[in-house]
C-alpha cells in the first residue's frame, strides 16, 4: 500500500516532545536519509510526522519507541503484539500478560518476571520483545544479590522498536506499511493518555 493510499498520521501530542531530538535521534539509529529528514524538524512530533508522510514509517516507528516514556513505549509494544495475534502460544502469551503487569504495577517482581516470562518465550516474538523492553526499564539486569548492572537508558526503546519491528511483519509483510500506520496512531493515542487499542490485523 503506498502513501497516498493511507492518510497522515497528525502531529503527534506534546507527551513525545518529552525527549530531545538530538538525544533521541541518537539512541534510534535512523538510515541516513531518515536522520537527514528528522534532524532538520523543530522536534520529536514534527520529525515523527515528516517521517511518516516520506513513506519511511519504519524510521518512524523507531524514532517513536525511543521518544516515549517507558511505560508507554512497552504498553504500545504490547498493543502492537495483541493487534496480529489474538492467541499466541502459551510462552508468547505469558510474556505478553507480564510485560502488561509490569506496565501497570512497574515492580521490582514484575521487571524480573517479565525477562523469566520472555526467556521461556525465546525472544523471537513481539510478545517476548515487549517483555524484554519492560525487563530493560530499570533496575539491574545482574540476578538478584549481585552487583548493580544497570540497562542503557536507549535499551527500552530498542526492545519496543524491535517487537514493533516484528509485529509489522507477522500476518501480512506486504502490508507492513499500513499496519505500521496503524501502530503510529496508537502511538499517538498512547501519548495523548489513551489506551492505544488497535483494531486486528489480519
């Protein structure tokens, strides 16, 4: 589905103005032309929207998983996730269900489920990523007991961007375009203190 079949995306609410655009650029890894566009916008929202309407909504994506606060950049990742598959396997679910915890009560005991929850998944799967990137939100990442290892500050976003990554593809690849419209707009909804729902993609 090219561009001009699809609308827009708005520009996205004050809550992705958060980061700063530098900051985020650099944590998100855009391709060149991408950084390009996205370093000559006034800021986040307005480098997002640029991105989205030169058909590079990867690039989009990504730079959205990095400028949104944690919590809501994995509960946009699980979003994603529920949006293209309503009945994962059990591993996939269970990930799925920990990442969500750890979004609504972000505990110690959840942050570390949600890695068990991911590893048992094997981290190939939205649902596993969105888990990872709650486990990656703080804390250390050593076992309990042992020297602090605190996460990068980038590794949430990273995670998100990868299960949204993978979300895109799963049902349709030649439909990756849209369905990444599809998730900006939750995005957007996230950031504006919504739940993001998306309708399924299948």
């Amino acid at each position: 589905m090219t561009t001009k079949e699809t609308a827009s995306p708005q520009r996205p609410p004050v809550k992705l103005s958060a980061a700063e655009l530098k900051t985020v650029l650099e944590r998100a890894e855009l391709t060149p032309d991408a950084a390009k566009i996205a370093a000559g916008c006034a800021d986040v929202p307005a480098a997002v929207v640029a991105l989205a309407e030169a058909g590079m909504v990867n690039d989009a994506a990504r730079l959205v998983a990095h400028a949104l606060p944690k919590r809501e950049a994995v509960w946009w990742a699980c979003m994603c996730a529920r949006a293209t598959e309503t009945a994962p396997p059990p591993a996939d679910a269970e990930a799925l269900v920990a990442a969500e915890a750890w979004v609504r009560k972000p505990e110690e005991a959840n942050r570390r489920q949600a890695m068990a929850k991911a590893e048992a998944a094997g981290f190939r799967t939205p649902e596993s990523w969105a888990a990872i990137g709650a486990f990656w939100s703080g804390g250390s990442m050593a076992p309990p007991g042992q020297p602090v290892v605190p996460p990068g500050d980038h590794l949430t976003g990273l995670a998100v961007a990868g299960a949204v990554a993978l979300a895109a593809v799963r049902k349709h690849p030649e439909r990756a375009e849209a369905t990444l419209r599809a998730f900006l707009a939750s995005a957007f909804d996230i950031a504006a203190g919504g739940a993001g729902r998306i309708a399924p993609i299948f």
